[in-house]
C-alpha cells in the first residue's frame, strides 16, 4: 500500500481549499478528512465534498470494534487503515487532541502534495 500524503491545518477554511486543490490532482475518492469530533469531522468533509473514514475504508471487523474504542484508539485504527504507521497514527491524533483537521490522500500521484 502506497503511503498516504496529509497535512495539518488549526483551519476548517484552510483544509476546505486545500481539498478543493487537491481534488485537481487525485480521485475525489481518495480524499479523507479526519478530527477528533465526528460532527467536525462531517461538516469539513461536506463543505469540501471529501471522504470519511468509514467502513468501506476499515472493514466491517474494525468499524464493529470502534464502537467499544476509547476516540484516540479509534482514531489510530482509522489512520493505521489509511496506511499510516503505528508512530505516524499516534502523532497525527495527538495532534488531532489539539483541534487539528487532518486532510490526507490516498494513491496520490508521485510528486503532488497537500498544500
């Protein structure tokens, strides 16, 4: 699996650009906005017209276990699903206890990135 690309932002505005650049130069599909709130994490992603994680990306098993997960395990288990180490997924959701929102892209082209 191919690494995803991301980048922080403290912004909704800021990561709604973003995405909307990126929708340019990667599958919409694989576009993925993620915070530590879910009604957060759904008003970004439909402003942008982006992804959740969500089934479809972690399987059934995962999304069954995520409902008895403290959030920061749950937001690991996403990240990890989306191709993120261990270490990678609990930086990014120490960041994500900060009121980041987290946009990342999967099968990315070589060379493009979240700006």
């Amino acid at each position: 699996m191919q690494k995803p690309i991301f980048k922080e932002y403290m912004s909704d505005d800021e990561a709604v650009r973003a995405i909307k650049k990126l929708k340019t130069q990667v599958n919409t599909d694989n576009i993925y906005v993620i915070t530590h709130d879910d009604e957060h994490t759904d008003r970004v992603a439909n402003r942008a017209g982006a992804n959740k994680v969500g089934v479809d990306e972690t399987g059934f098993g995962v999304s069954v276990k995520n409902i008895f997960r403290k959030k920061e395990d749950e937001l690991r288990a996403k990240l990890e699903k989306l191709g993120f180490s261990e270490t990678e997924a609990k930086q990014l959701e120490s960041e994500l206890d900060k009121g980041a929102v987290i946009v990342a892209a999967t099968e990315a082209p070589e060379g493009v990135v979240v700006e």
